[in-house]
C-alpha cells in the first residue's frame, strides 16, 4: 500500500513537470545527466562493458565519447518521454518527420495489413505516438508490461493518446484474430531479449551471441503480411526523422530464419552508423547459449 502511495505521488509529479515546456525540461536532463554519470552511476558497467563487447576495435576514448553521448541522450529521452502526457499533435508533428510512409498506405488500399519492427533507437516511444497520428490506419503496437501497475497504466495511457493501440504480447495472436478482417499495422520492438526458456534462435549481432524473438517471423509466414522497418535517426535534440524501410514484401518466400536476420542485420547497420542513441543500459546479452564456454 506504502509503495502504490508513493507510485501515485510519483505520476503527480511527472504529471506536473510535463506541463513544463521542453526547453525547460532539457536544462532538467542536463543536470540529470551528470548525477547519473558522476554521482550515481546508473548501470555505468552495465554500458561500458556492452560498449566494449559490441566494438573492441574501437579505441577507449572513442568509447568513452560514445558512453557520455549515450547517458545525454538517455536523460534527454527521460525527459521527452514525461513530456509526451501534454504534448500536443502539432508539436509532434514538428519534431518527428516519416518519409516513405506512403508504401504502408498502399499496402491498406489493396486490401493488405501490414507488419512493423523497429529498436529502442532514438526515442523509439516518440516515435510510435507520432506514427499513431501519421498511420493511414489501424496501428497495434506489441509491448511488455511494468511490473509497477500504476505507472504501466500511466505510460499505457500516453502512448494511446493518438490512435495507437498497444497490446500486451502474450495476447498477440488474439489480437491479430480479432482484426483479421480490417487494413491494420502490426509493430513489434525486435530487439528485446527473450526469457532463457524461450531462446530458441541465437545469432551473431554486435560481436556476440545473441537470443532473439521470432514472433514477427512467424506471424509474417503464417500471414504473408509484408514487413516494414521504421528506421530512426536523431536530427538533433527532441527532432528525429523515421524513414520507412520496406524490409520484404514477400515473406513466405524467404527460408529459415531470413526474415529475422535481416532485421538484425539492418539494426545493427543503423547502430554502427551513429552508436549513442541506442539502449546500452539494457541488460542484453544476460543469456548465454548452452555452448558458451
């Protein structure tokens, strides 16, 4: 009961700082950035050692740089993130840009659906709001759920606010019964770790070995559905443009796990290109295969 208090005092004060405008929020974050990097460390050997196993032909001072750009950026996100319960849709609109997004609307009008993977790349949640508003259509986005229900239910209702539905990803295949007669976009986060008892494909991604979902890849060869890659960069702070990557029309005409190498494979491109806005704080690589020695 004491926790859920402070949960509840907790979303009155982030309710509070986003009607702060984001110029002021950005001086917040660059405070922030150096109590987490100076003060107290968050994950600091998490990231370095993902940094150093990712590119050990890069120098230490260059991942050093990398390392400070990402802790930037992650307060940066934090804060864009808070702002996102008050932001309005003109806002949005000027600050996240798609290109290409015509293809998925021409996919809908010859009666198809669609399905969508992306990484928690730039500010992969600013992202699918302003997809929510830009998608000629039905968009469903597939996530995991907080295990703090009050601020699940907090970020559950800023990330629907413009015509996203988000679903719970055990109720996946329900969801995509449900809609199965209706023009819609199916978009999963590629890049989360699986549980040890479900990694069941490994891959080389990042210079290690790496477990990874298939559900897109069943669901693309079971449905035919093509399969689209928003690819995220970072313009410059809070303005991000989203190209829309036609990543296979045809996925029953793929073998193997093609499908899901080819989306780690283009993750990876875009994470080499500009290393600092991707998630390095997350645990990714907690699994091992059973032939590690």
């Amino acid at each position: 009961m004491i926790k859920k208090s402070f949960s509840y005092i907790g979303i009155f004060f982030l309710n509070f700082l986003s009607l702060l405008p984001l110029s002021l929020l950005y001086i917040f974050a660059d405070l922030a950035y150096y109590v987490v990097y100076y003060i107290i460390p968050y994950r600091k050997n998490v990231v370095r050692e993902n940094l150093r196993n990712a590119f050990p032909e890069k120098p230490a001072a260059e991942l050093l740089a990398i390392e400070k750009e990402f802790y930037r950026h992650l307060m940066e996100l934090v804060v864009e993130v808070v702002k996102m319960r008050s932001i309005s849709k003109a806002e949005i609109k000027r600050r996240v840009k798609f290109s290409n997004l015509d293809q998925i609307g021409s996919v809908f009008q010859s009666g198809q659906s669609v399905l969508a993977c992306t990484g928690h790349y730039g500010n992969w949640e600013l992202g699918m709001m302003a997809l929510g508003i830009a998608l000629p259509g039905s968009g469903y986005v597939i996530y995991k759920p907080l295990n703090n229900k009050v601020y699940d239910k907090w970020f559950y209702n800023i990330r629907t606010r413009f015509g996203n539905s988000f679903v719970v990803m055990r109720q996946t295949l329900r969801a995509l019964a449900s809609t199965r007669n209706e023009q819609t976009m199916f978009c999963f986060a590629g890049d989360q770790t699986p549980v040890k008892d479900e990694a069941h494909y490994w891959i080389n991604f990042l210079n290690q070995p790496t477990a990874v979902l298939l559900g897109i890849e069943k669901i693309a060869l079971q449905t035919n559905r093509p399969i689209f890659y928003f690819k995220t960069k970072r313009i410059k702070r809070g303005y991000y443009e989203i190209d829309c990557v036609p990543l296979c029309l045809n996925p029953q005409a793929t073998k193997g796990h093609e499908l899901t190498d080819m989306q780690f494979s283009l993750l990876e491109k875009i994470i080499k290109e500009e290393p600092a806005y991707w998630l390095w704080s997350h645990r990714r690589w907690k699994h091992k295969p059973d032939n590690a020695g």
